[in-house]
C-alpha cells in the first residue's frame, strides 16, 4: 500500500486498542483521550503533508512501484541523501523541531539494518533475512513506530544479570519452534501509545558482556500484542488552549515503561536472539547510527532557528537589542546554528557509498554534532530566560485578555516597545512554554540526554578519535621519534 495519511494513521489507532495506560487508568481510546488527542492530530499532519508536497515527501518504492515516504529510502546518491533531509527538515519545521520521535528517526534506523543485515547472520542467516522483510513490511505499509533501548534504572553499577531481582529487565525466557517468550520491564518509549508498533534494541550507548545474553534482544512487535502494556508518565498536555501552551498543546509526544508478561514474538520478527556481542556491534557496525545522528542534526537545526527566532522577537518586543549583553546572547545562538550547520554540510558534502551500497554521511562531523548539541542546548534554553527576565514569570492567560473586566487593563500593562500586550503575551508564552514549562523542561532533560549520558558519550568520543596523528605533530615539532605511522582525515 502507498504512504498513509493522516485519517489512516488515526485509524490505525483506534482499529489497534493497544494497552495503554496514563493518570493510574488504561485508556480505552487514545485518539480521543486529552493526554493524546492533540499531539495525535500533530502525527496526522506530518503525514498529510506526505501528500500536500508529494514531489518532496514521497518517492517509488523499488519492489510495488507505490508512493513511500521518502524517510525510508536507501540514498544511493548525494542529492538521495540530501532529499531525504529536506524531507526531515519539512517535517520537523511543523513541530518546531520539539518532536524528538518524529517517524523519520526510526525510518532511518530500520533502512539501515534492513539493508546492512549480514551482522544479524552471524547467529542464524534467518536473522537476516527478517531485517531485510521488515525493512520492507515497514516502508510499504508506512509503519509508525516506537522504540526501547534501556532496562530499568536499579542498581547501575551492576550488571542486569547481577540484579537483585535478575527477571525485571526485558529477558528471554523460552525459545519454542515457532518464536520466543519474553518479559520484563524496558524503558523509555516515546510516543509509545500512539504509534503502530515498537522496536526493541540495544542499547547505543551501554555495552553488555556475555553474562547479559538472555537480555540481549532484537525484535519489532504490534504494539497491541497481547502481555505489552505501555505505562505513560503523567502527561505534559494539560488542555489548555494552544494560545496558553503552544507547544505542549501539541507536541506533548509522552514516554512510557513498557511491560512485556509473557509475550511471544514470532521467529520472523526477530533479529538477535541471546547475542551480547552483536548487540553490541549493531548500531556502529550497520550504520544505523550514522543515519539516525543524521536525521537528528537536521532536526536540531530547525529547532535551533527557532530558538533563535523567539530570542530576537523578544528583542523586538521589549526593545532590548541595543544592549551589549544581549546582542551577544543572540550571537551565541547564531554561532550555535551556523555550527550545527557546518556539521551537516560536511556530513553530507563528505559522504560516501559504504559496502551496502548506501550514500553514508561523514559520521566524524555528525559524532561531532550529536556529542555537542546536548551540552550546549541547556545554554539555549537558559539564553531564552535570561532575555525574558520576569516577563515570562508575568505572563497573563488568554483568558484574562477576554474578561470585559480586566482585559483592557492586562492588554495596557502588557505592551511592549513595538507589540501590543495581547501579542507580547502571546509571544512570551511561546517562549515559557519553549523553556520553563514542564513540557520545556522535558526538552531540555530531552535533548541533554538524547542518544545517553553525555559524559558517557564523550568517554567513547575520546576513545574512538584518532590522536596519534596530534600527537605525532608535537613529536615531530620536537624532533623526538614519532610513534607508529597513522593517518588521519582532517577535511
């Protein structure tokens, strides 16, 4: 079937009855349900613009001929892959780029393994082949998925099979001849209640030893098999109007725990079965990684111009742009923008076909990008208080400007230097909404933690960059002996 639209993906939805839970009850359905309804219908648009910009959303798919979503193709080209992040960038300029789980993410992630399958071989060529098929079951069918990569936060300095109590995590408990018997307890589904499915993966960051093979899974399930329950955290949509929460009202994607009691996944939607070692190897050694960090940076520019947008209508509002300090709070902004940039023009300008035959972007720049992004965000969000000072502490809600009572009053108080009250309000709550609200927080706790720990993250950055060549460079400059020859790509 072709790329869905926005009334089919809703109808999914309700068709499905998935086990989802929020506020202590299960929803009985969630494209009706105040916690979900709004950021449902914001899903629905990105897939009705599949067919509003059709030459730049969609594309022939290789085996039915159909129109697919083009977050889906495998970029043969430059101009594939530049296409492909155009498509990104449309999509994630509806949402402001504060939907962090937008369908392209995973696309990305299952093009990448669906193409580059043969590490899933090592332990059975089936594993393979089942990659392959649901690479093309998703994109055929315009799948919406979510995903878990982590166990539950219990005692970190142990490993999940020195646990306490070793059967929380998400664990293998019996392999039959037609598939295998899971449970346990996996975090952190985004947008786990309103979407089709759910993958489970490994972890990207957190490696696991051999101990961990009954933990160490790969599939993609329904996600309305029976035994899965999504367990949602108290929802940051808190219905009010778009004008009073113009973000949380809707981009509110939620994040749930997702219990699995007994649940039986069929052998073809199965990809590691009980392998730590492959586990470990997926993410880097498939590409998927490189993929996904590269719809990720493209996201986070959009979000980044607007940010920066925000930060010079506040300027404009409140006539603040003369100030030294401020000027140089929107430079760093800019810097920040332009820098993102940078990365992904090189990522792009600086690919290459890898062994599958898949235009791959430069994964140094885009490393680069998704290790520095999280550490600077915070920065973003704090430059948007700083500049709105006790303005977005003084932010009156639309309904104050509608009482015939005190609305002229608010309307008065609230003027800035080149906006009237009603849309300096409208504009500072953006901004409150943006940073200090719990949906703003969120992004911020987000994006800090977007791909795992940053300091874990920057442990492997070290590790994996290639400093013998700098080292070389001071030796040399010494006329002391070099260590062994290395090369190095510094374009």
């Amino acid at each position: 079937m072709p790329a869905k639209t926005g009334k089919e993906y809703i109808e999914r939805l309700k068709k499905a009855k998935s086990n989802v839970y929020i506020h202590g009850e299960r929803v009985e359905d969630v494209t009706e349900h105040p916690a979900f309804k709004n950021v449902i219908q914001s899903m629905a648009r990105l897939y009705d613009l599949q067919y509003e910009k059709q030459e730049k959303m969609l594309y022939t798919s290789p085996t039915t001929g159909n129109k697919v979503s083009i977050t889906y193709i495998q970029p043969t080209t430059k101009e594939e892959l530049i296409a492909r992040r155009e498509a990104t960038q449309e999509w994630a300029r509806t949402s402001a780029g504060m939907m962090g789980r937008s369908p392209d993410y995973l696309n990305a992630e299952v093009m990448a393994m669906g193409v580059a399958n043969d590490l899933f071989a090592e332990d059975d060529p089936m594993f393979a082949e089942n990659a392959r098929n649901y690479y093309e079951y998703a994109r055929e069918n315009d799948i919406s998925l979510t995903h878990t990569l982590i166990h539950p936060q219990m005692n970190r300095s142990k490993a999940q099979h020195e646990q306490k109590d070793a059967n929380v995590p998400l664990h293998l408990v019996e392999k039959r001849k037609d598939g295998i018997i899971v449970e346990g307890i996996r975090l952190l589904a985004t947008q786990g209640g309103i979407t089709d499915e759910i993958l489970v993966f490994p972890s990207t960051v957190k490696k696991s030893g051999s101990g961990e093979d009954p933990y160490s899974l790969a599939f993609a399930i329904p996600n309305n098999t029976p035994g899965v329950k999504f367990i949602c955290r108290e929802a940051f949509d808190y219905g009010k109007s778009h004008w009073d929460h113009p973000l949380g009202s809707r981009f509110e994607e939620g994040d749930a725990i997702v219990s699995f009691e007994n649940v039986f996944v069929p052998w073809e939607r199965v990809f590691i079965c009980g392998n730590s070692s492959i586990c470990n190897r997926t993410f880097r050694e498939t590409n998927a990684v490189v993929h996904m960090s590269h719809q990720v940076v493209a996201k986070n520019i959009v979000k980044t111009e607007f940010i920066l947008g925000v930060v010079l209508c506040i300027m404009d509002a409140i006539g603040i742009e003369q100030f030294q300090h401020v000027k140089d709070k929107g430079t760093e902004i800019m810097l920040v923008l332009e820098t993102m940039r940078s990365h992904l023009y090189r990522a792009e300008h600086n690919a290459k076909l890898d062994k599958w035959g898949t235009m791959t972007p430069d994964f140094a720049a885009l490393d680069a990008a998704r290790n520095w992004y999280p550490r600077i965000y915070p920065r973003l969000a704090e430059i948007v208080r700083i500049l709105g000072a006790s303005g977005l502490m003084a932010i009156p809600a639309e309904a104050d400007f509608n009482n015939e009572e005190i609305g002229a009053i608010v309307r008065r108080a609230m003027q800035g230097a080149n906006i009237d009250g009603y849309e300096r309000v409208q504009l500072f709550r953006l901004a409150w909404d943006m940073t200090m609200s719990a949906f703003g927080s969120r992004q911020t706790h987000y994006e800090y933690y977007f791909f795992g720990d940053p300091i874990r993250m920057g442990m492997t950055y070290f590790d994996n960059y290639e400093k013998d060549y700098y080292k070389n460079l001071i030796y040399e400059f010494l006329g002391t002996p070099k260590l062994a020859h290395v090369s190095v790509n510094t374009h």
